[in-house]
C-alpha cells in the first residue's frame, strides 16, 4: 500500500487558530496522525493515532515542568499555558469565549488540558488525497506567530549570514546579515528536525508493509514575515529546503502565504513564487489562500477582479470576531485545490496547474523584473 507522509509545518493558519471549532464531519479511513509526546516522555517510540481531531501537540520547551505532578490533570495532561513561552509548537486551537456575546478566549490562556479544538488544513488534505484514493499519515509541527527563522537551527542561521554576506557584496546591498534573536528560539529548530526524523523512523515501524518513499513538506507561513525583503525570504526558504532534503524529505509543497493586514505580504508571496520556480523538488502547490478576502478591508488595490465566491467568508471575521485567521470552509477550499496538483507531482509527475494570478502587485513587481 502506498503511504505518503506529510509534515505540516508554519504559524498560526498552519496551526489553526480558527474562532470556531471544527464542525465539518470528516471521512477518513486509513490515514494517522503522528504524535511524538510518548518520545520525549521517555517510550520508545511516539503513537499513530487516526486521523481528526485534536490535531498537533503541545510541544513543551521544559518537560519536567510541565509534567510535575503539581501541574498535570488525572489523565497526564499539563496545565501549563501561555504557548508563545513555553512550547516549540503547538496544536490547532479555537478561540471561541461565547457565541451569542462574539467574544474569544485568548490563545494564551491555553494549556494541553484547556485546549479546544480548532480548524486546520491536516485533516481535510488527508481527507481529499484518501478520495483519489491513497493514504498518509502526518505530523503536525506549527505554531502561531513565528517567523521563518523559527525553523533555522544555529548552523542553518549562520549559514544565512554567510549567504547573506556574499549577496550584499556581489548586489552592493546592505540587507541585515544576522537574524534577530527576537526571530527565532532556542531549540525550537532542533526539535522540528528530531521530531521529523522520529517521524519517519516511527513510520517504518507502524507501517512496515507500507510504500513510505513519499516524504512531503508542506508550508504555509509568512505572515510573520510581511516586512522582511523578498531576498531574506527566499535564501532562508533555500536553506531550509536543503536541510529537509538532508534528513529524507522528497517534496517541498508551498501554499501560498494569505494576506493578514500587511500590503507587504506581496515580497513574500514573490519571493514564495521564485523560490518554487527554481529550487528543484518545491513546487507552489496552491495560491487560494492568497485569495481569500480579508474583513473590512477596501481590496480594490488588492486584487486584478473580485475574488469567486467559493473564496468568500473563509475567515471567522466575516461573522463578527476580530480574530482574521482562516477557518473551517477556507481550509477545505485550499485542500480541494492543494490535492489536484498534489496529485499531478506525487501520482502523475508532471507539473502543478495553478490559478491564475489575481494580486496586483505580483504583477508590477512581475514588469518590473
């Protein structure tokens, strides 16, 4: 049996941070989750479990605190909160207080026992790719407000600098030749690799009839990233690829960066689209989550044409909350269009088909190359 395996990987719209909670009934048979908590508690080895609902874990910096007796519930599960703090990433979270008042909880006030279940992109993308008729089975490794730089360990930081050194000097620029420390955390990187490579060898064992060749990175990430140059992006996006490429990864998918309040975003969405044209094995999977409409704002020096409708209401702002992330029917759209050129690559080895391009500065910025 062919089984493809999926790392999600990105902040919050990869995470899922949704007002509302999941309320879409999923059919999925033969596709897991994979869950490394078991690992680092000291099994030897993590759980597949099926695929739905809570999707991701808490992936705490300090185990012991967060395991003391004192903090955990009688089922093992921590009481520690505030996830910008204390993990390296996090699962998909609603926000939702009251219904009837349109109030929200904060994402802070979290912890693994408080938790409540919110949108995201793993499950529906299991639930298309088992239609065409194959499986998988996923780690969910995100988290709300990170940068790229979050996934750079310390040599793949420094390497940033070197490469962003000999860039300033053959370009004559003066792009900044370090990463902030405010852009990344300690051991957040490290952790994603270990958490990748038990992934894979945890597969091998859980499915050992299983044809795991198929080893795909999926990224929606850059919101984070809005004021960063499209060059920064893209050498940052270069190295991360090589590093997955060097730990078993085949595939680099990339859903394109959404708007979230900052014109700026175009860099990143250009810096997205050259990345995938010439590094080999990444692929732009899908722009739909480029084309969802974003609340209260005038978008006619946005978009080319008013977005279809199937764009429309994607984000829980449309129903009176502040909170701006995509929701349930915006990941179900991006996962309908993400699975037809998943397919393409993975089954049929050709190229991806992509919709066409509606964000007026990917054109200007496009003339003026």
């Amino acid at each position: 049996m062919r089984r493809d395996l999926f790392v999600f990987a990105g902040q919050s719209n990869m995470m899922g941070a949704s007002v509302f909670p999941p309320r879409k009934p999923l059919s999925i048979q033969h596709s897991y989750e994979y869950k490394h908590k078991p690992r680092r508690l000291g099994e030897p080895k993590g759980t597949f479990v099926p695929s739905g609902y809570p999707v991701g874990e808490f992936s705490y910096v300090d185990m012991e605190r967060a395991y003391a007796p004192d903090m955990v519930d009688e089922s093992g599960k921590s009481r520690l909160t505030n996830y910008r703090k204390n993990t390296y990433f996090c699962p998909s979270m609603s926000s939702l207080a009251s219904e009837e008042s349109r109030t929200e909880h904060s994402f802070s006030s979290f912890s693994e026992v408080s938790a409540q279940n919110g949108a995201t992109l793993a499950p529906f993308l299991a639930q298309e790719w088992e239609k065409m008729g194959y499986a998988c089975s996923y780690a969910h490794i995100a988290k709300g407000a990170v940068r790229a730089a979050h996934y750079l360990t310390d040599d793949m930081a420094a390497e940033y600098g070197h490469r962003m050194a000999e860039f300033n000097k053959v370009h004559g620029t003066c792009f900044e030749e370090t990463i902030p420390p405010g852009h990344r955390m300690p051991g957040a990187a490290d952790y994603f690799f270990e958490k990748c490579k038990d992934f894979f060898q945890d597969a091998k064992a859980a499915f050992p009839d299983d044809d795991l060749s198929s080893r795909c990175f999926f990224w929606l990430q850059g919101e984070g990233d809005a004021i960063s140059s499209s060059v920064e992006y893209e050498i940052q996006m270069e190295i991360l690829w090589n590093a997955l490429k060097r730990i078993g990864f085949t595939h680099f998918f990339c859903i394109r960066v959404d708007f979230f309040g900052k014109p700026e975003i175009a860099g990143i969405m250009k810096a997205q689209e050259s990345f995938t044209k010439r590094a080999k094995g990444a692929y732009m999977l899908t722009r739909a989550a480029s084309y969802f409409p974003y609340a209260l704002k005038d978008e006619s020096d946005w978009f080319i044409s008013p977005p279809n409708e199937e764009y429309e209401n994607c984000r829980d702002s449309f129903y009176g909350y502040g909170n701006q992330h995509i929701n349930e029917k915006g990941f179900s759209v991006i996962a309908k269009h993400a699975v037809k050129n998943l397919c393409r690559v993975l089954i049929e080895g050709q190229e991806p088909l992509l919709e066409e391009e509606n964000i007026k500065n990917l054109i200007v910025m496009e003339k003026e190359r």
